[in-house]
C-alpha cells in the first residue's frame, strides 16, 4: 500500500486543494481531494488485468465547483436527496431552505458540502490506507441548524474495497443525511447501456412529478424498477412508455428501499465486455439509482459526459424523511455521534 498527496489547483479563496491516491499491492488505486471531498478516480483491473478509471471525474478544482457538472463525485451534505418544499419542522421551529431544484432544496442547497474545503489526515495500516476529511459547517448554514462537524474516512484494500464511513456531531438538534455522487463506468469509457444492474429491493419510494416522495413505498413487480434479478441499462431504457414516472425522468432517477437490515449487500452492476462487477454494501435504508441521463460534460481527458455516462448508486436516507413520519428519522440529537459506512467492492465476474 502507499500514499501520493499532490497539488490539484486553488479553490476560489487561492487555497490549495490536494489530490490524495491510495495504491494498494495490486496496482489498483483510489483518489479523492479535499475540496467537496470528491472522489474523483477509481482504477481497477478487468479480466485481462488491463486497468482503467471506472469513475466520472474532472481534471481541475474549477469544474468541480461550477454550479452544474452532475455532482460528479462529491460528498453530499448536510441533506442529501431532496427536501420537499425547501422547509422541514424540527422542535416545533420551522426551518427554511435554499429552494435549488424548482421549488425543493436538493443535495444540501447551493453549495452544500461539494464546494467546501475540507481538512484531512492521512493514515498508513497492514490491512489498508485512509484518508479522513473533516469539515465544520456553521449554524444556519444552508438554513441548517446547528454546528456541525463532519468527517468521512476513505478507505482503499487489497481487495479493491473503497470503503466511506461517515461521522458527524452538532452542538444542537439537526438533520443529516450524507451520501457520495460518484458516477461509475466499469467500461472505463463510453456509455453503460450495456451494463447489467441488479438492486437487492422489491419497493421504490412512491414519488410525484417533482420527485418528492408521498409517503408511501411501491411495489417494483412488473415495473422498469424491477431489478430484482439482472437486467441491462439498455432494455430497461426500452420500457420507459410503459411507466409515467420512469418515461418522465427518462431512465432512473428513484430511491430503493433495500431489503433487510444492518450492513448489507444493496446493488450488484456489471460490465459484460470487461467482466468487471462492483457491488455496493451499506448500512443505510436506501439507495438512489442515478442512469446519469443528465449529464453534459467533458470529463478527465477530455471525455465528453453525455446521457448514460455513467451510474450513480447513493446509498443514503430516504428522500425527505424529515417531512415524511412513516421514514425513518434523519433527526441527530445534539451531542451525539452519527455513524454509517458505505463499500463499494471492485472485481470481475
């Protein structure tokens, strides 16, 4: 295993802003900066052990902070997801949100964490290297309550497990909701309609037509949700007549109630070409599946993002939850510790 720490650019105070790379004994490798505490490359092996980055990602700290580049790889907070009508309740006070996403707050509001330099720490161990990044947000930030102070720990195996945990205390009551945007390509190039997808979940939550959630939770059989067993991004495309809500996103754009409890196995994709398979293990009640039908960008390289460039898989809280009392809280108490951890594994199949 090793540790590189290199300069990446200045964010738009003039601080500079560092790319950090775990390489570990196989040669793959993991990179993230401390702006937005991005990840912003994955490169892993296929079956021919010929590797490529299968992570969407920029070249400099400007395009990371231009207002609409996907969210490409950033740390989400304070609120991932949306919140409907910009405003939630909480100790009977009624908070108000930057109204991003028509008249909705999405993924934290106008800067949320992705635009935030970030502090960090590096740690070398026998079983793998990390990066932990902290970053303290003010009271009223985004219309948030609270101090709260936020660190997500990368962590890169032998195995091609990148692994985040996420930790955050506030000096008040506040809501949380953390996830990571990274967009993935196991191709390492062009679109992922051939990729096979498969989601450990039989319900989606119930959203309207600006993707806020109803409250209740619906059942994916005989749908184009439907992902209990393998099936390709590109004949999932082809039924998009066949259900409003998915027609009218254009692909997916829908959160998965995952099955059962506690750290778990939440998604499976791969990648019939290279052979190369990621599974996705989370803690948390939810996933957002993302088909990147979005996007519009030139990427590393050079590479021009357009629609399907990339899948997005963000385990997190379910949409809304501080408005919808059926789902399960997002509420963190002030002086206690949230935890959760995210793997995202790497291999061929």
């Amino acid at each position: 295993m090793s540790i590189a720490i290199t300069p990446f650019g200045k964010n738009n105070e003039g601080r500079q802003v560092d790319k950090i790379t775990l390489t570990n004994a196989k040669g793959s490798s993991a990179s993230f900066i401390n702006y937005g505490a991005h990840i912003v490359s994955i490169i892993v092996p296929d079956k021919e052990g010929i590797f490529a980055d299968v992570c969407l990602g920029y070249d400099s700290v400007e395009d990371y902070g231009r207002p609409r580049n996907g969210h490409i790889g950033s740390t989400v907070g304070r609120y991932a997801n949306r919140i409907g009508g910009a405003k939630f309740e909480l100790n009977g006070i009624e908070y108000h949100l930057p109204a991003n996403d028509g008249k909705n707050c999405l993924h934290g509001g106008m800067d949320g964490f992705r635009r935030k330099l970030w502090s960090y720490d590096v740690k070398e161990a026998s079983e793998c290297d990390s990066v932990t990044m902290t970053y303290v947000s003010p009271d009223g930030e985004e219309g948030f309550p609270g101090t709260l102070t936020t660190t997500v720990t990368f962590t890169f195996d032998d195995n091609n497990r990148l692994g985040i945990r996420y930790e955050a205390v506030s000096d008040a009551d506040t809501v949380i909701n953390f996830t990571n945007h990274a967009y993935f390509n196991l191709a390492g190039e062009g679109d992922t309609l051939a990729h096979l997808l498969k989601i450990e979940a039989d319900e989606i939550t119930e959203v309207d037509e600006e993707l806020i959630p109803t409250g209740w939770f619906a059942q994916i059989k005989e749908t184009p949700y439907d992902l209990r067993s393998f099936k390709s991004h590109r004949d999932c495309l082809k039924e998009r007549r066949n259900h409003p809500a998915f027609d009218r996103a254009d692909g997916f754009d829908v959160n998965y109630v995952i099955n059962g409890e506690g750290f778990r196995l939440a998604a499976t994709v791969r990648e019939p070409n290279s052979r190369r398979e990621m599974t996705v293990e989370t803690d948390q009640p939810g996933i957002q599946l993302y088909s990147g039908q979005g996007l519009k960008a030139t990427g590393k390289g050079g590479a021009a993002y357009g629609p399907y460039a990339g899948i997005a898989l963000e385990t997190q809280h379910h949409p809304d939850s501080v408005n919808q009392p059926a789902f399960e809280s997002t509420v963190l108490r002030k002086g206690e510790t949230f935890c959760s951890e995210t793997v995202y594994a790497f291999g061929v199949y």
